[in-house]
C-alpha cells in the first residue's frame, strides 16, 4: 500500500509539472482542454498549464475564455455525490490505516481501496476548456 501511495504521489507530481493539454495557436489564443472530476480542479489544473506554458515564453497567462461542462453519463447530482461518497470512503480508510489497531488497519485498508476503485470508476465526469493568450 505504501509503494501505491508513492507511486501515486509521484505521478500526481509529474503531472502537474509541464503543459501537456496547452492547444498552441498561430493566433496568439491558446487552449486547455482535457476531462477532470470536478470545475474546481479543472481551473486550477488549467491555469497551472497555462502559467507553465507562458513562462517558457517569459510571459503571463491572461485568460480570453473558461468553460466547464457535465459530460458524465450519470445526472450531474448523483456524480458528484457519488464522488464526494468515493473520497470520504478513501480517507475513512487512510486514517484506519495510520491510527488503528491491527484490525483496524486492515479494515481501513479494505474500506480505502474500495473508494480508490469506486472512484476510478466513477472517473472523471467534467471537461473543462481555457482559452488564454501570453502578455
């Protein structure tokens, strides 16, 4: 479970560090585009990109256009929901893990990887798009 959690951190990290979904433009107005778990992340992820791709070019993002829209398959309210139920699980199991007994830690354990996989397969039910320029 640790080595997961690495790996896991890791990934997050290097995902975080370039500007895979900038859509350069001969125009001048770049965009983001890519699918996220929720409008929140989607701006943060977005403009983390766009700052990232400006400053190779010593610039600014100004944003032109943002956008985020429901693609999921199921109703808005019940994905998110449903989320928010996958996460609570996820952390209910960590904390199990890190502060229970021996039982404990294996329940934890039990009830964490099924938040894990009830969020994986939940997925990723927002596309956000960010259109931007660099000044």
């Amino acid at each position: 479970m640790k080595i997961l959690t690495f790996c896991l951190l890791v990934l997050v990290l290097v995902s975080c560090a370039h500007h895979r979904d900038v859509r350069p433009s001969s125009t001048g107005e770049h965009v983001v585009k890519f699918n996220t778990e929720s409008k929140e992340e989607g701006y943060r992820n977005a403009m983390s990109q766009a700052e990232d791709y400006c400053k190779e070019l010593q610039k600014r993002p100004v944003i032109v256009n943002e956008k985020s829209d429901y693609t999921g398959t199921m109703k808005e309210e019940t994905y998110n929901n449903s989320k928010k139920a996958a996460k609570v699980a996820e952390a209910i199991g960590s904390a199990g893990m890190v502060f229970g007994g021996k039982n404990e830690r294996n329940a934890g354990g039990v009830v964490g990887l099924g938040g894990a996989i009830a969020d994986g397969a939940i997925g990723s039910g927002y596309t956000y798009t960010l259109v931007f320029r660099c000044q």
